[in-house]
C-alpha cells in the first residue's frame, strides 16, 4: 500500500502535473505523520499489553492458597508477607486459638489454606 502510493507520488512528480504535485505532496505529509503516529500507538498498546499480563499474574498469584505457618506457641503466620495473626488469635497459656476462618491475609491479601494444620502434619 505504502510502496504503490511512493510510486503513484514519483510518477506524478515526473509527469509535472502541478496542479496535483501540492496534493500530493500534503498526501504524503499526512502519510508519514500517520505513520509515525501508529508506530507511537503500537509502542504505547505493547506497554500497556505488558502491564495487564504483570497485573494478571500478580493477582494470580495472590489467587493461589498457601499454608499458613503454623508453630507451637507462636500466632499464625502468613507464609507471604510474614505478618502474624496474633490480632486474629486468642492466646490462652501459650496456646493459639488458630484464625482459621481467615480466608486471606488481613494485611496483604494472600489467600490462605489451613488444610495442613488440620492434618495435623504441621
Ligand atoms: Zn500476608
């Protein structure tokens, strides 16, 4: 399309067809300026393409449970952003009452699995 049009605009500049040579000419301009324009617009929709996908998988990955950690005399931990639940958990002589009715972290969102500690294998 590109390469018919510089054609078109070469054989219209030989033929010195005046009258049209200043339409063309702006055409042309327009052409180019359109071009460039596109080039920027792609530039701008392949960023905006690249911070959709990190936004996707932070939020994926947020998405997915993790264990919480738990120890013996020690509130639960969020295994992400290692805060404690103590403000979740009643503590009676050292032992935690557990928050498991925390689906998330209250602190950054991470969603939680209790399914070990209810096993028993922690
Ligand atoms: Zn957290």
């Amino acid at each position: 399309m590109k390469t018919e049009l510089s054609e078109l605009i070469g054989r219209l500049r030989d033929s010195e067809n005046c009258d049209v040579l200043d339409d063309v000419d702006e055409a042309a301009n327009e052409l180019e300026r359109l071009d460039k324009e596109n080039e920027v617009l792609q530039s701008q929709l392949s960023e905006s393409h690249r911070r959709e996908k990190v936004a996707v998988e932070h939020i994926e990955k947020f998405q997915v449970p993790m264990y919480v950690i738990q120890e013996n005399w020690n509130p639960s931990e969020c295994p992400r952003c290692h805060h404690n639940f103590c403000d979740y958990e009643e503590c009676n002589d050292g032992y935690y009452t557990r928050a498991e009715s925390l689906e998330r972290c209250p602190y950054c969102g991470q969603k939680l699995s209790w399914n070990l500690a209810q096993e028993g294998t922690l």
